[in-house]
C-alpha cells in the first residue's frame, strides 16, 4: 500500500492535481514521466478514488469496483498503463463469463465475446436475429466514433457525421430509443439493458452513446479484475509517479483554487497552506471544482449555469461479507446480476422500501471464485452493490445495518444463508461515498450519463480560465476505471501537446 505522504514542496511546481483518482494519477504520472514537477493532492488518506480496497480479518476488500472493460494486452487501456509505467507492476484476471443475469424464470450468462453473445441472444430470441445483429453492428460504430471524435465535440456536430453516421444518428438519443429502432421485445431489451446499473440511469434516461461505449468495451477489450484487488493499481501509479521524483500526497484538502491575472497559479489547503503551479489538473468533482473551488465568477455566466443544471449521478450502498465457507461451488457466476421483477428499468424507481421492492435490482459478486488470494483459505467473499440515490433514506448512519440485512437477506434468493456464515458484514453507503471522494452525493459516475451531458462537455475545457484542466469521471467518457484513466492520460496529452506548440513558436 502507498505511503502516506504530508510534506509539501517549498518551490512552486510544474502541476498539481487535485484528486488522486485513477484519472489525476493517469494524467501524473504521464506529466512526470515527460520531466514535469507534478504534486498530486488527495483529501483521503488512500489513493485511488473509487478504486481502493481495504482489508479486514485477512480479507482483501474492493471499496466498490466490480470489473472493468478493455485490458486486454494492446488495448488502449493497456497502452496507457505501459506509457505511465503502470503495466507491469499489475496482473489483470479475465473474466469469463463476463457476467450472469438472472431474471424471473431464467439467467443469462454472457460470455466474452460480443459475437458469441449476440448469438446466444438470437438462439433465444430467434424474431430478434435481425434486429440484433443490426444494433450490435451499430454499437461498434458508435465506439469506435466515440475513439476518434473529441468528446467536447459530438453535442454539436460537424464533419465526423459523415464518417460516423450512427454517432451522428444517436448522439443526443437514450439507450432506449436506440433499442426500440431495432427490437420489439421487452423482455430482451431488459437482458441488454442490464449493464444501466453501470452507467447509473434507466435505459429510458440514460445516453446510447454511454451505453454503446461501455458495453463493447466489455467485449473488445475484455472483462477483467486486478490480481490481489483494485488498490494495487492505483499503488501502482504512485509508485511510477514518485519514482521519477514527484509528488503524491494524501490527507490534505483543497480549499480553493488560486486566481491571479485571470489565471490559475496553484491552491490554496484547508490549513491555509498555498501551493503554486504553471497549472491545475483537478480530476475532483467537475460542479465543485468550478462553483466553489475557484467560483462562478471566473466562468461565463452561461458555462457556470450549465455545470450547475446538470446534477451529479446516483450512488451506491455496498456491503461486503466475509463468509466463513467456500462458494467456488455455486453455479453462479463471480458476477452477477440480480432482477427479481424482470425489469431493468422499474429497478430505478425505489419506490418502496428494500424489504418489498419487487422490482428492486442489485449486483451480487463473488470475486473469490477468481481470486482466492483475497480471502483467508475456505473463505469467500461476497458483496452486494446496490445502486440508489442519495436521500434514499433519511438518514444513512442510523440505518445503514437495517439496509445491510435486507439487501442480504434479498440476496439469499440466489445464495441462501449468507448472514449465518458471516464473519462480518461491512456497510458502505453514499454518505461513505461522499466521505472519501467528496463527489457531490457520493455520485458514483459524475455528472447523470443522459444525452443531455454532451452538450455540457463542450463547454467545460472551451471556457476554463488559463491554467486551469479537468479529466476524470465528470469528463469526457463518463464514469468506470477505463474512462477516468483514459481521460487524465488523454489531458496530459493535451498540456504536453501545448508545451510543444508553445516552444516551437518561441523559436
């Protein structure tokens, strides 16, 4: 686990980025490798954001992180992790199959490959074929447009619609509609709506093109875990970073953001400690970061009331159980989807509470049974992720161990008698989310994945004052371990591509 690091540095530096997510630590631990000073600033005492694991009792504990998409050996992913000396002080598990959905009657275990799923789908739903084999076709394009196209650039659009005609065709259109263009039945529109709990929205609600990235990530780039849990790979980046002499220092907060002359110069603590930089990166919560660290007056009026508009995703309640037994035997596969009234989109309506909600959904992962290195031997974990909003209840400290006992004992449809052979139950809830990221409402993907998210991006780097850089979950691809590292290293490219433009007209 990284060392806790307090110390300042006296000199001003070349960058400092707020947040020690895996969006701040990619956009680092480029800059540092390319000769930069870099000081990367973290309120929590460990880094990581969302991707952090505890432990407990010999139990290896992943703070809420289920699986992530694209590592496989060329991906872009990958080579992200190789350019910031990341790749090979991890090891990544592929999961296979990818995940098992269980609805009222039947489950559908998907297997790694988007070809192999789409034909286990039109054996299931032989009316389909057609439909299925033309959205799937689709969802590739609109993936590799999203690769191409500059984020900040797809609201609008432009000369990439003739190149990218589906981006083009359902960029400002919900998951939903682009499934109803292609199929007319509701039960396997639910099977492909599953992953909605991933991006945070209902399919009638959230962006195709959010849906559409993350799904055929999944697929082309595989489905994989971090060997020994996910804070060996944010370890991992502070490792490469403080190898080449820069800074990553946790416990500290960051008041405010330093103004002068219209620029950003650097930040200002909570302890009244100032730091100066050429530039701030804050992968932190994008409302926060510029509503209150450096202030609506800095922004136009127009940018400011856009990030203010746009509200922040829903949250979680995760528990996790050490359980004194092996469940390497369940039939089950390690990752689960749970959907007991058969609708993905009624299990955004909590409307009742846990305990009678027929409709509620949850996920339910048993990462033992693909990494026994996690728990002591003849002990498994198992963990339950329960998406929900934030004033879900009144008051989360007061009842989370009620909601940790009824999501369990909902749970116990699929893996009967968890709580009689638990060794302990832990609880996190958004509150904790908040606690330890500081994202609004423990928002779990940023800013709510609609179409309507586009059209703010395109305004976030335009109307930044000089000095000033965003990456992170709250930019460009939205939420998930891949997109917020791809979207630090992909800023990191932007500042080093400027420096470049900069020395050359100086000569």
């Amino acid at each position: 686990m990284a060392r806790v690091d307090r110390n300042l540095p006296t000199k001003p530096v070349d960058t400092i980025v707020i947040g020690a997510g895996v969006g701040g630590l990619a956009c680092a631990a480029r800059l540092a490798l390319r000769g930069q000073s870099v000081l990367v600033l973290d309120q929590h005492f460990l880094p990581g954001g969302y991707c952090t694991s505890f432990h407990r009792g010999g139990y290896t504990l992943d703070a809420c992180i289920d699986a992530l998409g694209g590592a496989a050996p060329g991906s872009q992913f990958c080579r992200v992790l190789d350019a910031c000396d990341v790749l090979p002080r991890v090891r990544f598990r592929r999961l296979d199959p990818i995940r098992e959905n269980v609805f009222p009657g039947f489950s559908v275990k998907v297997p790694a490959s988007m070809d192999a799923y789409e034909a286990l789908l039109a054996r299931r739903y032989p009316r389909q074929q057609q439909g299925l084999h033309e959205l799937f076709v689709t969802l590739r394009e609109m993936l590799q447009g999203l690769l191409m196209v500059p984020v900040e650039a797809i609201w609008d659009g432009g000369e990439f619609e003739r190149v990218f005609p589906a981006l083009s065709k359902w960029r400002r259109r919900t998951w939903r509609e682009l499934l109803d263009a292609h199929l007319d039945d509701e039960e396997l529109m639910s099977v492909l709506s599953e992953r909605c709990s991933y991006v945070g929205l209902p399919p009638s609600r959230v962006a195709a093109l959010s849906m559409a990235a993350m799904l055929v990530t999944y697929f082309e780039g595989g489905t994989w875990r971090v060997e020994g849990g996910y804070q060996r790979l944010a370890d991992a980046f502070v490792d490469a970073i403080r190898a080449t002499g820069s800074r990553v220092v946790l416990g500290v907060k960051v008041e405010r953001l330093l103004v002068e002359g219209g620029r950003v110069t650097g930040v200002v603590l909570a302890d009244g400690r100032e730091v100066r930089a050429r530039r701030v990166v804050s992968n932190a919560d994008a409302r926060a970061t510029l509503l209150q660290l450096l202030g609506r007056e800095h922004l136009p009026a127009e940018t400011a009331d856009a990030v203010a508009a746009r509200p922040p995703s829903l949250s979680f309640v995760v528990v996790h159980l050490g359980l004194a037994r092996d469940l390497s035997t369940i039939s089950l596969a390690s990752s689960i989807g749970y959907f007991p009234g058969g609708s993905v989109e009624r299990g955004f309506a909590f409307a009742k509470p846990i305990a009678e909600d027929p409709d509620l959904a949850m996920g339910i992962i048993v990462p033992t049974n693909e990494d026994r290195s996690l728990a002591p031997e003849g002990r498994s974990i198992l963990s339950i992720h329960y998406l929900c909003p934030s004033d879900r209840v009144a008051d989360w400290s007061a009842q989370k161990e009620s909601i940790a006992r009824d999501l369990v004992r909902r749970a116990e449809s699929l893996v009967p008698n968890l709580l009689d052979g638990a060794e302990f139950v832990s609880v996190a809830t958004p509150y904790t989310m908040w606690r330890y990221t500081l994202n609004e409402n423990g928002a779990a993907y940023g800013f709510e994945q609609t179409p309507e998210r586009y059209s703010v991006l395109k305004h976030l780097r335009r109307d930044l004052p000089p000095g000033l850089h965003l990456c992170g979950h709250w930019t460009d691809w939205g939420g998930g371990v891949v997109a917020a590292t791809c979207s630090g290293f992909e800023e990191a490219r932007r500042i080093l591509a400027t420096q470049k433009k900069v020395r050359r007209a100086a000569v």
